[in-house]
C-alpha cells in the first residue's frame, strides 16, 4: 500500500518555539562576548626592601584579575611615597633611590586600586674589618655592627653567643672612626681619638691592665690622641697623633717590638722615634711605616715574614730595604705591601700561594706580585690574600679552601685572579678564612667561610661568590 504525506510550514511553528526557549538554534547573547577581566588588587615587590643612602630598587606593581590570573602592569600605573621625597626618591618608573635613614610607604596606584609596601633606608656602610672568624663594620651615621663568633665576646653585644646577622655593639655609641679586629678581640677608636677594645684578652691585648675578656667596649687610658690602630692574633698595635708607636698584649716572638718577649698589659711606648705613621699586626709579627714612607718589621719570623732575608724572630723594629711604601697588611704568617708607584709586593709564608709571586716556597725579603702599577689596597688573611686596583676592580689569590677568595672555584690561586667583573670595589678586608669588601655605593658584600656566622647572612652556609649584605 502507497502511504502519501504533504508539508505543511504550520508543522514546525511548535519546534521552533522549543528550540527558542532553550537557547538552541545558535545566534548567542546580545551582549557580545565575556566580560573584560578587571583590576582586584596589586601587590608591589620586593617586599619591605632595605637599601642604602644613596643606592636604588626597581620596584614591580604585580596585578591580580577577577578572572583569577596574575601579570605585571604595564600601564596607567602611578609610583608615590607617602612621605614625599624626604627619605626616598620615587621615579615614574617605579625605581626607588634612597635618600636620608629612615622609612616610608611605597604605594603603586591605578585607578581607585592601590598596593603598598615599605622601604626602609639605612645609612651606607663605611667601614669593615674582617678578622679570625667575626666581622665588625661602621656605618656612615657612625654606629657599629658586629657579627660571627663570639666566644670570647669579641662582638662587644655584651654577650658570648655568636651572631649570624649584624648586631649593634653595646654602648649606644654613634662615634665610633675606626675599628680593627684580631683573631677573638677588637680594638676601636672614636671620633673623639679615645681608644675602646673588647673580647679576649689572656695575653693582655685588650690594654686595659688586666687578663680578663671584656663583653662591652672599656675604655683604654685616658689618651684622645690615638690616629692609627691594628689588631694581631693577640697583641695591639696603635700610634697616636705625635707619631709615637705603642704596643701591648702577647710578645712571646717579640711582636711588640720592645726587645723583649714579655706581655705588656697596658700600650707601651715602643722606642724613641716619633714619626711613626701606619701600623699592621699578624699572627706573631708586626709591620710599621714611618711618615718617610719607610718600612719598619718585627716579631715572628719562622717564615720570613719580617721580611729582612733571615728567619730569626727579631724583637725591635728592622728597616726593610730603602723603597717608600704606602700601604702595609700583615697575615697569619706573610706580609703585604704597597709602594709608592703602586706596585705591590709580598714576602713571608708562601704555602698555598698567598704571597702572589706564582710559586709556593716561603719568602724571606719583598718580592714583586704581578706586573701591575695601579694597586691601592691590601689585606692579607690567614693564608689568602686580596687586593683593589685604581680602576676599581677586586683580585684575590691563596688559600681558597672556603671559597675566601670569592671566584667560586675553591682552588688555590699562585698569583692575583680577578673576582668577578665589578669596577666599583673600594675597599677589602681579610678575616681567617673570610673577606668582606665595599662598593663604592656603600654596600656591605662577603664571601668565604660561615660556620661561625661571620657574613652575617643570618644562615651558617659558606658563599662562595661576593653577596652583598641583606
């Protein structure tokens, strides 16, 4: 049987209007599209950042969306400082400049939408001295800072608990000028030229009549003269403002130069010159020059390090040579020091190379350390030495069995080796196993041994690399 059928339009008006109601036939929204993702929040890193007078931050303004994703912003942001530019300086492009101690609130805004952090600016470190396993360093406000070992309470926090960050040293003293640190002790003087020490002081080194460690900086005599100071393994060099040479503590190698090998407890006046300038004490020997630019040496000499061809500990200061010098560093057992052209030279203990001269034998009289003309600082350690260029560039060379000389490598190094390609070193400081150097922004930066905290990194990890101090 034939079955027909006819199409009739009336037969779909009832789909269509299904189809209608439950979004089917295509065709979308009449509002074209999802919505564009706005604005929630900002957060601007890095947080509460810490830099120095005159140093900078790139500040980043980090967006979250209503669609949940994050990114930086680009546009239509806006950089302000709460308190306008009297402790930072606040660039459109979110670079943050510090400009006096103190803090302020860094905010980044866009639109009705604003994120904060805070900056806390801090005065520029001036000064370090790196010695046995602790460091001490001056700020430019004149404060001073102390981190490492402490066990004898040669930080002076009036403790004998070692630090790992930078502590303040007892005294609430904003004047301190110079700082020298020995192997447990520290000397320092202040701007009023009174002479402070603190730590251990079985042999007498600290000067202040008696045996006893000191926790806290005690006052030395009465003098306010005192220009020049250097602190040994155990004894105290220091000259005052008429050239006059002291010395005191241990003198068991006639280190203090007195022709003697006993102790001294209280500084002692060394001879009858007074026209003595610069003074550098090691490990049991000492080093002098005069305001000629003579080089005087004495003490321990077991390796040559006097300096004068022979290996007799010698207990009176020996002229060495007839070269005018600028510059002395006296490590564990070898010197360092710099001549009037800028040419540098080394002699003494030569076992892993810290004498710069490319071998390993002791050497008993000053021999030159590369060809270079241009050197400006020195600092010998326990067995590595480094120095700073007029250019402004950092080498190393020695021991570097705890990444002290800052190359990252851990390899004994015969002659000097750059560190690194920074041109804007100023100074160095050599401790045992650990150096600290500053830049010429006033940034703090220290690599090498850590196990006693002496980076002050606030962790017990040796760095290998230069890092500057948080």
């Amino acid at each position: 049987m034939k079955n027909s059928f006819k199409f009739s339009p009336w037969l779909l008006l009832p789909l269509l209007a299904a189809l209608t109601a439950c979004g089917g036939g295509g065709g979308g929204s009449s509002s074209g599209g999802s919505a564009t993702p706005t604005l929630q929040s900002i957060t601007v890193t890095p947080a509460s950042p810490t830099l120095a007078i005159g140093t900078s931050t790139q500040m980043v303004a980090t967006g979250t969306y209503s669609d949940g994703k994050t990114a930086a912003i680009a546009t239509g942001l806006t950089w302000a400082a709460a308190g306008g530019s009297t402790v930072v300086s606040v660039f459109s492009s979110g670079l943050v400049t510090g400009k006096a101690v103190g803090s302020d609130t860094i905010s980044a805004t866009v639109g009705n939408v604003v994120g904060n952090t805070t900056v806390t600016v801090t005065a520029p470190w001036t000064n370090v001295s790196a010695g046995g396993n602790q460091t001490v360093a001056r700020k430019a406000d004149g404060n001073l800072y102390a981190w490492g070992s402490n066990i004898k309470g040669q930080l002076g926090d009036s403790t004998t608990t070692d630090r790992n960050k930078p502590v303040l040293v007892t005294g609430g003293v904003s004047t301190w000028k110079q700082i020298a640190v020995g192997e447990q002790f520290t000397l320092a003087l202040r701007a009023d030229g009174s002479l402070w020490a603190w730590g251990y002081n079985q042999n007498g080194q600290l000067g202040d009549g008696t045996t006893i460690d000191k926790a806290t900086p005690v006052h030395i005599g009465t003098a306010t003269d005192w220009v020049s100071i250097s602190a040994g393994k155990a004894h105290s060099l220091a000259v005052n403002k008429g050239g006059i040479l002291f010395a005191w503590g241990r003198n068991f190698n006639g280190q203090l130069g007195d022709n003697t090998n006993i102790d001294k407890l209280v500084p002692t006046k060394i001879g009858t010159a007074t026209n003595w300038l610069k003074v550098a004490a090691g490990s049991t020997h000492s080093l002098a020059i005069r305001q000629d630019g003579s080089l005087y040496a004495w003490g321990g000499n077991s390796n040559g390090q006097v300096g004068n061809a022979g290996l007799i500990d010698i207990l009176a200061p020996v002229k060495i040579g007839a070269s005018t010098w600028v510059a002395i560093a006296a490590g564990d057992k070898h010197s360092m020091a710099i001549r009037a052209d800028a040419t540098l030279w080394g002699w003494g203990s030569n076992s892993n190379g810290q004498v710069g001269n490319n071998g390993s034998l002791n050497v008993s009289a000053p021999v030159q350390v590369s060809t270079f003309s241009n050197w400006t600082v020195v600092a010998a350690g326990s067995a590595h030495t480094m120095g700073v260029r007029t250019d402004g560039t950092l080498w190393g060379w020695g021991s570097d069995s705890d990444n002290q000389l800052g190359d990252g490598l851990g390899i004994d190094i015969g002659s000097p080796a750059q560190v690194g390609s920074a041109t804007n070193w100023s100074t160095v400081s050599t401790g045992a196993s650990h150096t600290f150097g500053i830049q010429t922004d006033g940034t703090l930066w220290g690599w090498g041994r850590n196990a006693e905290g002496q980076l002050g990194n606030g962790t017990l990890v040796n760095v290998p690399l230069p890092a500057v101090l948080p």
